[in-house]
C-alpha cells in the first residue's frame, strides 16, 4: 500500500490549496500529481491482482488512453472545421484544427521511429516531441479537470455585487448571444440572492467601448439587465475596460470604494471561468467565478486558447521545464553518439 503514498501526500496538499484560495493554479497542478501518482500506483499494484483484474485495470490505464488519443484528434479535427463553416478562418478558430492535426502528427512521428533505418537523431527528436507533448498533456488535463471541478464548487453566502464581464457588441450597440448568456447567469444569481431573502445585490455591468463600438458594452448590458427585469436602481456600469484584467481591476475599485469588505460573484463564460478566477485573485477581487453556458461548437477552440494564455502567464517556469526536457533528450542523443 505505500505505493499509494504519494498520491495520498499530493491530495492533501490539494485540499490544503483548495481550503486556502480555491483560484490558484497550482491547484489544477496539485490535482494533477494527485490523479497521476494514483495511476502510478494502479499500475504497481495491478501485478498482484488475479489475471482478470489485472487485465481491467492495464486496459485503464493503457489502453484506454491510448485509443483515447486518437478519438481525441479525429474530434477535434472536425470540430475545428465546423468552427471555420461557423465562424470563419481566423487565428481564435483554427486551434482545435491545428491540436487535431499535432495529435495524428506526433502518432506519425512515433510510428516512423520504428523503422530499422532510423537514425539516433532521429530517435533523439522523436523522444524530445514526446516528452514536450507528455508536459503539455499533463498541464491541459489538469487545467481541465480543474477547471470542471472549480466549476461546480457553490459560492456561498450575501453578496454585495455580481459583476458580470463584458465582450464584443453585434453593429455595435446589441448583445450577442454569448453575452446575453453571462447576463441571463448574473441575474440569475441576483435572484438566486433575493429568493433567500437576502439584499438584492447591484449588478455591475462591466466593459468599455471598442473601437468599432457605438456604446460601451456596459450600457448595452444595463440595458439588456433591465429590459430583463433587473430593477435599474441596482445596475451599475463599469466602462471603461478593454480586457478582462481591466474588467476586473476597474471593478474592483468601484465594489470596494462603494462597500469596504464587500463579497461578490464574477460571471463570464464557462471555458472562462477558472483563468477570469485567476486573473480576479491578482486583481485583489473578493469573490469566486461563475461560468455561463457556451456553444458547444464553440467550446474546444475558446478553451484551448484559455489553456494557451494561461501556460503562458507561467511562461517562466513552463518554458524552463520544456528546455530540460528537450536538454535530456538531446543528452541521450550526445551521449550515445560519444560511446559509439
């Protein structure tokens, strides 16, 4: 049973993160490990097993993934082309293409290795692909899974505010859909607050004006909220924002100047939801994240990009990793073709 040590060691650690602010990264991180050493330890302890659970549980951890990888490219290549019928060929919609066709393209990679030709360079590369891609699958799948769980993890107590996060305006002055979502969820939750016989919190419409904008997206949400049944004395506008640190940032120093200590509620779109909860920690914000349906087209390639943009706010410590991993196996390659 001490196989299953580490992966009781990484669990309490999460837990002891999650308790302390459930909005850093390094709880996707913790929950990573925790799921990876128990995998790890299946596997030690599946040689003890009898012949049939044995089976199962190789087939779990081997198996299944493996298959899984090539269900996962193949999904994602057609996604991507239904984004671009949908959406159109831009950078924002091409990602799940592009992951879709790394995916088949790494399977390339490794199965060439195998020829008798192969050269030790070539091995060299094919290791170092692999161990890049391993990092970047262990990273998205906790910043997925824990993003998931984030999700469903309940805000509770009053609330003075629910701010809700602003984006892009149809002909410049209407809501769009995605929008209209995150708006439908904050007054959602201001009602939510009312039915328990709480203060009706304000709804803090958040967003600046765009370049090609007529109005500011806060004051076509404050018109949304209160066409919907928000009373108008508790919508406030925040618009002077660009991007989603601003919203927040900008928030911020309304909430607390309007009440010190005050709690609330952020709202955005659910494959935003975690990364706008990191972002609402640096910013000082005294509240959680909630996430408003999305399009399920839409999904894989926003996520991704949340993904991208959150590896990259680590760029540091994850660019680091990557070069020692890319290091080892241009070691090995050095120091076979020494010995030879």
């Amino acid at each position: 049973m001490y196989a299953f040590l580490p992966a009781a060691v990484f669990f309490l650690a999460f837990c002891a993160s999650v308790w302390q602010d459930r909005r850093r990264f390094r709880n996707a991180v913790l929950l990573g490990l925790t799921l990876t050493s128990l995998t790890a330890a299946l596997l030690a302890q599946a040689r003890h097993l009898p012949e049939t659970p044995a089976m199962i549980v190789y087939a779990a951890v081997l198996l299944v993934p493996a298959l899984g990888v090539l269900v996962l490219g193949a999904a994602l290549v057609l996604n991507g082309v239904t984004v671009i019928r949908k959406e159109g060929a831009r950078p924002a919609t091409v990602l799940s293409l592009l992951l879709g066709l790394a995916i088949y393209g790494t399977v390339v990679l490794v199965l060439l290795a195998g020829r008798p030709d192969a050269s030790s360079g070539y091995l060299a590369f094919v290791v170092a692909v692999l161990l890049l891609s391993a990092y970047l699958s262990f990273l998205c799948l906790s910043f997925l899974g824990y993003s998931w769980l984030y999700g469903r993890i309940p805000a509770r107590g009053e609330l003075d505010f629910v701010v809700v996060l602003g984006a892009g305006l149809i002909d410049g002055e209407r809501v769009p859909p995605l929008l209209a979502a995150r708006l439908r969820r904050g007054l959602a939750v201001h009602d939510r607050q009312v039915a328990k016989g709480r203060p009706a919190p304000v709804l803090l419409a958040s967003g600046g004006k765009g370049t090609d904008e007529k109005v500011p997206e806060s004051t076509a949400m404050a018109r949304w909220l209160v066409e919907n049944g928000a009373p108008p004395e508790r919508v406030w506008e925040e618009d002077r924002s660009r991007t989603t640190e601003e919203n927040l940032v900008f928030s911020q120093k309304i909430m607390s100047e309007a009440v010190p200590g005050y709690r609330c509620v952020v709202v955005t779109n659910n494959f935003h939801a975690y990364r706008a909860a990191m972002l609402a920690r640096r910013a000082g914000v005294n509240g959680q994240v909630r996430g408003a349906p999305t399009a399920g087209y839409y999904l894989p390639s926003a996520t991704i990009r949340e993904f991208v943009a959150v590896f990259w706010e680590h760029k540091v410590v994850n660019l680091v990793i990557c070069a020692l991993l890319a290091g080892m196996a241009l070691g090995a390659f050095l120091l076979d073709a020494l010995y030879r």
